[in-house]
C-alpha cells in the first residue's frame, strides 16, 4: 500500500467544496452583488462557511450553483423560485451521477 504525500494548503484551492472565497470576492466572480448571495442564502439554496471572524467564505461549487441562480433571476424568475429551479437541477444532476455509477457497477 503507498502512502500519498500529506496535504498542503494550496492542495485546497482544487477541492471545488473548499470555501475559498470571500463574499465579495464571491459576488464579483458572478457579476453580483453581496445582497443577492445574502438572499439566496436566506432561501437556503447554498450555505457558506464561515471564516473564525465570522466572514462568509464561498466554494467553486457553491459558485456555480449562485451562478445559474443568478442566470434565472436576469431571466425574470424570482429569487425564490430561481433557488427551488437550481436545487431540483443540483438533485437530478446527483440522482443521475449515482444511477450511472449503479449502472456501471452492475455491469
């Protein structure tokens, strides 16, 4: 069995689920503002962690996910609907993944 090399801080930056971003950081990557990821995360669409002070930090995939929401909302959608819209997608593309992970496995 071989040992893989321990961790390094700059190994995070390639963990989408790691919270590197900070809010505003966060908002200008997706052409927003610190109020609409505020609201989506009032509508519990994605959740941030916090830093030790208590400063929202922001993952790559929690990125995506405030992204499509803020495609729907340019589109018309309310927040509130744009949030349920991109949850559902997020737990087809999961229920997907794993029904062809079966599929593969039984095969």
């Amino acid at each position: 069995m071989s040992e893989q090399p321990p961790a390094t801080p700059a190994d995070r930056f390639d963990d989408e689920d790691y919270p590197a971003y900070t809010m505003g950081r966060a908002a200008e990557m997706i052409g927003t503002n610190a109020a609409f990821l505020r609201a989506i995360g009032e509508a519990r669409l994605i959740t941030p962690l916090r830093s030790e002070g208590g400063h929202r930090r922001y993952s790559r995939y929690q990125l995506r996910i405030a992204a499509r929401a803020r495609e729907l909302v340019d589109q018309g959608t309310t927040i509130e609907t744009a949030c349920r819209i991109v949850a559902f997608e997020d737990q087809l593309d999961e229920a997907l993944a794993l029904n062809e992970e079966l599929r593969r496995r039984s095969h």
